[in-house]
C-alpha cells in the first residue's frame, strides 16, 4: 500500500476536467490529481510487482446521484497480469465486502434485488449497445452510429470517431440499464488511450468497464506498456482536444513517457470507485 502526489504537473490516468490551483513560490500551475493511475504505473516500473492506493480523486464535473466532485478510489495493479485477472481478483473483493457489509450475496438497492451470487456476465460495448437498439453495430460503420445517435437524440460532435461515437451510445443508451453485475468489455482504442490494444481486434483495447446498479462501478485494463505506442495514443487525445475542445481529453504527458521508455512488465490494473460501491451496499439513493 502507497500514498502518491495529490498535486499534479500534468493531470493524467483518466479523462476528466481537473480542479487548477497555483503554486506561489513556485510560480506554476498544479492540478488536483483525477487520477491515481500514473503514479501508481511509476511503481511497477520501479520494481513493486503488486501496488494499491485508496485515495481522493477531483474531477471539475458536474453533481448528481452518482457524480460528486471529490471521491474516493481504490486503484490496484498487478504485475504481469491481464483484465482477465482484475475480472477475477475485483468479482471477489465485491463480494467479500458485501457479505461484510450486508451478511450475503443477495440484498435490495433502491427496492430492486441485486444478485451479487450468480455468475457475472460478460458483454461487449458493441453488443451492449446492440442489445437495446434492436441491431448488430460495428467500428466499420460511423454514419449507422450516427444516425442511431440522432434517432436516440444522443448528441455529439461532427469529428468524433466510430469509438467516441459507440462509447457516447453506451454511455447515454445502455449503462442505466445494466442492474446485477456486468463486465463491459472491449473498449474502442479511440476512448482507451491508456489500455493494451486487444490481441484478436486491433481496434480494440483490454479495457473493461465493471457496471452494477446502472453504475460505473470501476474501469480495467490489461495496461499499454509500449512507449512509442503510449506517446501515439496521448497526440491522439491532444488532436481531439484541438479540433473538438474537448476538456475531457488526455493530456500529454512527456514524463510520463519517459517512466515508460525505462521499461513497465505487462500487467493488469483496475480502479473502483467506494463510494459507488457504498451506496450499493448501504443502499443509499445518492453519492453525496
């Protein structure tokens, strides 16, 4: 267990608007940390095979039942692992900590039953948005995502790809609707500029999405160790950010890079939002 900066040079792990605060003596810009994920990657590459942190996060977005401006994550990566293993290891720390919590495996959230026993499915992003627009998608047909993102009054912007496009469709379309545990999985490069390129799709990344109760409940990633192939993914994110403003865009992160050109082993690495998970297992309404 390790404590990293809170205070940022370059706020990196996630794709967020950060809080900015100024450093007096100094004379430099800092960021509330979005993320652990960047700092944590150091220490692998340091030598620490297996390294986790629960800490604050800040992200300058906006508030409702599931989003808060400061939150607290738990952020593990393991060494020579894949998302497959965080599928497994995080499929048991949630069920460890609802028999703690709630004595069992099977409870109410909000009135409706949560089956935390059975075994958790698997889907695809493309397949979970399939499912509930009644249609086969694919990354090889960007004006069928668009016009089902106008038929489903989904907004979005002329220079987005087919991965922003398919991710924008799951997110407004398909994650409310996903209730009992669900690994989302299979992400589009696009939307994943931090993840392993998928071994059977190179359109694809190892990125899985945990969802239950209608939430994000933590993002996994088999991890992009490749330097050449990181600093790529990062001028994608800084194009974006120049032809669309996106805020949300990653940015780049020379040191960053530099950490990885001294060599990451292959791993697996995953964050989980707790209070998220808390609002489950206590059965509140809201975040806050």
């Amino acid at each position: 267990e390790v404590e990293t900066p809170v205070l940022h040079p370059t706020p990196g792990g996630a794709l967020a608007k950060p809080f900015v605060a100024h450093h007096n003596v100094l004379d430099m810009d800092l960021y509330l940390r979005i993320a652990l994920e960047l700092y944590l990657k150091r220490l692998l590459i340091g030598g620490i095979e297996r390294v986790y942190e629960i800490g604050r996060n800040f992200r300058n977005e906006g508030i409702d039942r599931d989003h808060n401006p400061e939150f607290t994550m738990l952020e593990f990566y393991q060494a020579y692992g894949t998302y497959e293993d965080m599928m497994r290891l995080s499929e048991r720390l949630v069920r460890a900590c609802a028999v703690a919590v709630r004595g069992g495996l099977r409870f109410e959230h909000l009135g409706r039953p949560v089956d935390l026993e059975s075994p958790w499915r698997t889907v695809t992003v493309v397949d979970a948005v399939g499912e509930v627009v009644g249609e086969e998608l694919s990354l090889d047909e960007p004006d069928r995502l668009r016009g089902l993102a106008d038929r489903h009054g989904v907004g979005f912007h002329p220079a987005w790809g087919p991965g922003k496009l398919l991710l924008e469709l799951f997110e407004k379309l398909s994650e409310r609707d996903i209730w009992d545990p669900t690994f989302v999985k299979d992400f589009p490069r696009e939307v994943s500029p931090l993840a392993r390129p998928h071994r059977d799709d190179p359109r694809l990344t190892e990125h899985f999405d945990l969802v239950i109760c209608g939430m994000e409940i933590g993002p996994a990633y088999s991890e992009l160790t490749d330097p050449d192939e990181q600093r790529a993914r990062f001028e994608d994110q800084r194009r974006l950010r120049a032809e669309t403003g996106d805020e949300e865009a990653h940015p780049f992160d020379e040191d960053f890079l530099l950490a990885l050109e001294h060599g990451m082993p292959p791993a697996g690495g995953m964050g989980i939002g707790i209070d998220r998970l808390l609002m489950i297992l206590s059965d509140v309404p809201s975040i806050r």
